[in-house]
C-alpha cells in the first residue's frame, strides 16, 4: 500500500468520548480534507471489530489517541488496542501517536497518562470548539510545523475542487424519491412525510439548483408506493444508471426491527405493509439486494424513518415491532465502493417533526445544504459530505436526533448536485 492510499489517522477513544470525537472528525475532512478510520463510519459486518480496528491502525499514518471524560484515563482503549499500538510503534519509529486530551473535570495531567503515551507532544482541548487545539491536532497528523498547516490545507481543497461541466444540468443525476404517511394497516405519520419527498424531489429536479434532468427524479407518495411499485422502482432505477452516474434513493416512512434467532430482521414498510404477511414489508436482504443492482458508481440512500409525531409524541409508540432500523442494517447497505449511507437519527431515537415546520427536522436541513447553504469546496458542486456536515452540525440544535453517516472510505465523498449560489 504507498502512502496516498493510507489513512491520514486513526482515531482512538473510548464510548463515552464519542461524540466529542465524532465533532473532531467532521472537522478533519470537511476543514482540513484529511482521511481516517471511525469506526461509527466505517466498521463493516461480517468481519470482527477488533480486526477492522487494528487493520484501520496498520494502515495510517498515525493514530490521535483521546483520553479523558468521566472515565479518564482508564477507558480510553481495550488492552488489544493498547498492544496494537505499541506493536505499530515498535514496527515503525517514525509513526506519530499523537494525545489529545478532552476538556472536563476527568481530564488527566501528563503525569497521569499511560508511559506509551507520555513519550508523545500532546494536544489540549481547553473547550469543545478550540481552533488552537484543533491546528495543533492537524500539525501532528500531517507531521508538519503548525505554521504550514494552512498552506498544506489550502492546497489540497483546491486539488480535489473540480471544474463545472458548460452545460447547466447535472445530467449524471438519478433519483427516487418515496414518502408514506397514510398507511393502509399500520399507524400513519405526519403529513411532512409527504412533503419530504416531494419537497427533495422538487429541489433535486429544478435546474435553478441541484439540475437533475426532470425525467430522471422519481416521486412516489403514499399509494403509489405499495410494495410492487417500490420494488418496480428501485430496479427501474438499476436499469437506468450506468457507471458514470450518480444515483439517489430517499425513503421517508416507517422503518423497523425485530429480535429473531442470531440478531435482528429489518424492514422498510411500504404503503400496503401488513405485519403479518412478510412479502408486503421490504427486508434489510431485499433492500440490500436491490441496491446492488444499481449500476451507478455514485449512491447515496438517505433514510428519514422512525419518525415523531409532533412535540413529545413519538408517533412509532404502541407499535408491533419497534420502530427504526439498527446500525448494523446501515452499514450493510454501505458495503461496497461508492455507496453512502445518511440516516436522519440514530437507533434508539425518533425523527422529529417539530411544530411549524413544514417538514421534518433532518429533511429541513437536508433541504438546507442542497440549496448550498452548508459548507463545501466552493467549486460549484454539492458533495456528500457537504450534505452531512451540515445535517450533523445543525439537526441536534433542534431536537435531540443525531443523524447517521456510513461508507467504507473517506473517499466515498462524490459530488451529488450542482450547488445555487447563495447570495
């Protein structure tokens, strides 16, 4: 493997640190275009976590170690990583481990670090949001003086930036786009749903914006989206794309679990859905079956499911089965080159449609960073990331909901749509 096929960093930390560190890691590719292993993002199934994490460390060009919270010092890794890392130390000497400690009354002095990590410069967060810190951090992944950071950064946007095609339209664009509220035999959603769809069916198709070819963006909004019409769909969809194209499939409706023997089954409810007849519910194998056959090298699935009702009325209580879809369904759908996964909210949580608003919380700021209002390149295009970014960024200002992101490889951040200029 040459050096521009590794990862720039893996990050290492334990549970309880997560989401300080889930924050540093949009930071590090939406700022600064930096490659890492996350487990969140990238752990696979079918192969044990232990041996994703130490393949993902092998594989870097350094590891940033995050210590502190109510654990300390004592959660920050299991004893196999702990052995992995001095391993990979011991293999190569010019390999940068690189502490950082977390802000917080369990924040440890140098003294009271593990030896392996003491050895190392370390990097202090004084608060959450500390740019001083955060350059600091970036100097020691990239090995590099922190007054050349800047140039180094500046450099590699421009590198990824591409040129804008003459013509006005982003005729690579497929996409389908489902909402259901009104179900026949379970219990309806809000009205939003509908207005979901329709509403990022309509931006993705306006040439003014996203300039998706109008015929290439299909909408189907409750009975138009029984079983027989969704699956018809989505291998539609497969007939139409080709390798250079771009492929979106957005679902807004219900979405559940069960506990079976051995692990979970998981299902998307179409407009027909009877619980009790498996062949009108779409299963986590079918899904990921029609994917497959999507020819497209670019796919993004979003899914806005498991949703609330309105303040304090979580619409998926008193149902059979429970409500949302589990990771370990996400990162299925995520396996393989060119597929991305964004999900409104993570399992045990609803996604809100707050009062007012015309649809709902992850849609709005969905709807948001389409229309070019998020962060990106400033090259004219709309990328995946740039969708994420700012849904991660802005959804948990409103409501307690943390959308989901999955691929396989940082590198999987593909341009989606044209971007509006903002004016």
């Amino acid at each position: 493997m040459t050096e521009t096929d590794m990862a720039n960093v893996f990050l290492s930390y334990s549970p309880e640190t997560e989401d300080f560190v889930e924050g540093i890691a949009r930071k590090l590719f939406g700022d600064a275009r930096l490659t890492f292993w996350f487990r969140p993002w990238h752990s696979q199934p079918g192969k044990p976590v232990q041996e994703q994490m130490e393949d993902a460390l092998y594989n870097a060009q350094a590891i940033a170690v995050f210590v502190g919270g109510a654990e300390g010092v004592e959660g920050w890794q299991n004893e196999q990583m702990r052995v992995a890392i001095q391993t990979r130390v011991e293999d190569d000497p010019a390999y940068r481990v690189i502490p950082v400690l977390l802000p917080g009354a369990h924040k440890p002095a140098r003294r009271g670090l593990p030896a392996l990590l003491r050895r190392y410069e370390m990097v202090e967060f004084r608060e959450m949001d500390d740019p001083q810190a955060f350059q600091r951090l970036l100097a020691g992944v990239l090995g590099l003086p922190p007054i050349d950071v800047e140039g180094y950064v500046q450099e590699r946007k421009q590198q990824q930036k591409q040129q804008r095609p003459p013509e006005a339209s982003f005729v690579q664009g497929h996409a389908l786009l489902v909402g259901i509220a009104n179900y026949l035999s379970v219990r309806s959603l809000p009205e939003s749903v509908l207005n979901d769809a329709r509403a990022t069916g309509t931006l993705l198709a306006d040439p003014a914006a996203c300039g998706y070819p109008a015929g290439q963006v299909q909408i189907l909004l409750d009975e138009q989206a029984i079983a027989a019409q969704l699956r018809h769909a989505l291998k539609d969809l497969a007939n139409h794309t080709g390798a250079g194209d771009t492929a979106i499939f957005y679902f807004s409706g219900h979405g559940f679990h069960k506990k079976v023997e051995g692990g979970h089954q998981q299902f998307l409810l179409p407009y027909d859905a009877d619980l009790a007849d498996p062949a009108s519910l779409i299963s986590g194998e079918e899904m990921t079956d029609l994917l497959r056959q999507i020819r497209a090298s670019r796919l993004l699935v979003l899914f806005d499911s498991c949703h609330s009702g309105g303040v304090g009325d979580p619409k998926s209580a008193g149902m059979q089965l429970k409500a949302g879809l589990d990771e370990q369904y996400y990162e299925r759908l995520a396996t393989g080159k060119g597929r991305v996964i964004l999900a409104s909210s993570r399992p045990e949580e609803p996604s809100w449609v707050l009062e007012g608003m015309d649809n709902s919380v992850f849609t709005h700021y969905l709807l948001e960073a389409l229309r070019g209002y998020g962060p990106s390149l400033g090259d004219g295009y709309i990328r995946v990331f740039d969708l994420f970014r700012h849904v991660s960024e802005k959804v948990p200002s409103r409501a307690k909901q943390h959308p989901i992101f999955k691929a396989t490889a940082m590198e999987e951040d593909f341009v989606v749509a044209l971007a509006r200029p903002v004016g």
